[in-house]
C-alpha cells in the first residue's frame, strides 16, 4: 500500500486541533499528537516545521471552518445565534483563540492582516444592516457575547446558576447584541 501524505497531513492537524485546544502551545506534546494521528515526529517535522507553525495551520483551519459555517450577515442578532451554536458544538475553535491569546498576548498573531481583511467583512456586513452608527463595536460585541457565555462555563453557572438553560442563553446573548446602541461607541479618533 502506498504512502498517503495528504491523509496523514490531515491525520496530523486532527490530532494537533485536540492537543492545541486541551494544552495549548506550551502545553501540548509533539509525542502526543504523533501518537494520535498515526504519525511520526518526523513526519510533523517535515511538514509543518515547528510545533508554533503546526499550531498556526491548526487555527488557521479552524477560523477557515468557522467563517465558512457561519458567514458574515447584516443581521448581527441572528449572527449572534449562529455564532453562539458553531462555539457550542465546536468549542475547541474559542479554545483555540483564547489559548492564542493567552501565549501571544498583544504580539501580532499568525495571519494577522488575512484576519483583520476577515472581520472587516464582518463589520460591512453589519455596516449593511443600516443601523449606523460604529459597527465595529457592534462586531467586536456581537463576537464577545456569543463567544464569551461558551467559553466561561464556570463563570456562567455561578452568575446564571446550574440550571439556566443554553436555549434561554442563545436567545439572551442575540438580546443584547439587539440593544446594543446604534450611534456612539468608537470615534476612531481617541474622543469619548
């Protein structure tokens, strides 16, 4: 039988996605994820350079999926939802980015201006919807409340108790992003 690079490719960025999101960069094992995918070190070497290379791919397919299963819309509420049920059926893409944000901190991130041109089109799309105002903040907002009532369970069943459902969540969070103000939010220019 002969050899599949492009399967063990894929075999590889599978495992790394489940190290990367439990442990992180500093945490995760190169061994672990080889075990997992079927693979040799060398065979992650080869490909993918470095473990901070491998994490960079890893994420970059993530958000790939991400933006393909929930694309930009001018209806941030129902962006909201959408966004709120891919972090509950894929939490590893937010623990993913928070472990980013955890070991790069405020450095530039891998693909950060492919990225940034990303939530650009996020924000024309909200710019779309004709509210006015800043959408960017309404973005930034939008992106923080759906992500942040997934990634915080703790946070979550002390403040709104053990058994406060994710349906009513899902339907808070597309709430808030509704009363989120029209006008006001960042001038772009430092003033309040």
């Amino acid at each position: 039988m002969a050899y599949d690079s492009s399967a063990t490719k894929e075999r590889i960025i599978e495992a790394a996605t489940t190290e990367f999101a439990a442990h992180g960069v500093a945490g995760a094992r190169v061994d672990r994820i080889a075990a997992l995918a079927k693979a040799n070190k060398r065979a992650i070497y080869d490909y993918f350079g470095d473990k901070n290379k491998l994490f960079a791919v890893v994420l970059e397919r993530v958000l790939a999926d991400l933006a393909e299963a929930v694309p930009p819309s001018d209806d941030l509420p129902g962006y909201a939802e959408r966004l709120f049920d891919y972090h509950r059926a894929h939490p590893e893409a937010l623990r993913l980015v928070m472990w980013e944000a955890l070991e790069i901190g405020e450095q530039p991130v891998p693909a950060e201006e492919a990225r940034t041109r990303h939530y650009q089109d996020k924000i024309a799309a909200a710019q779309s919807g004709g509210q006015g105002g800043d959408a960017r903040t309404r973005v930034f907002f939008t992106l923080a409340l759906a992500g942040w009532s997934i990634a915080m369970p703790q946070l979550r069943r002390m403040v709104l108790g053990p058994d406060y459902e994710f349906d009513d969540l899902r339907a808070d969070v597309a709430q808030a992003v509704r009363s989120l103000p029209a006008q006001g939010g960042i001038t772009g220019q430092g003033q309040p």
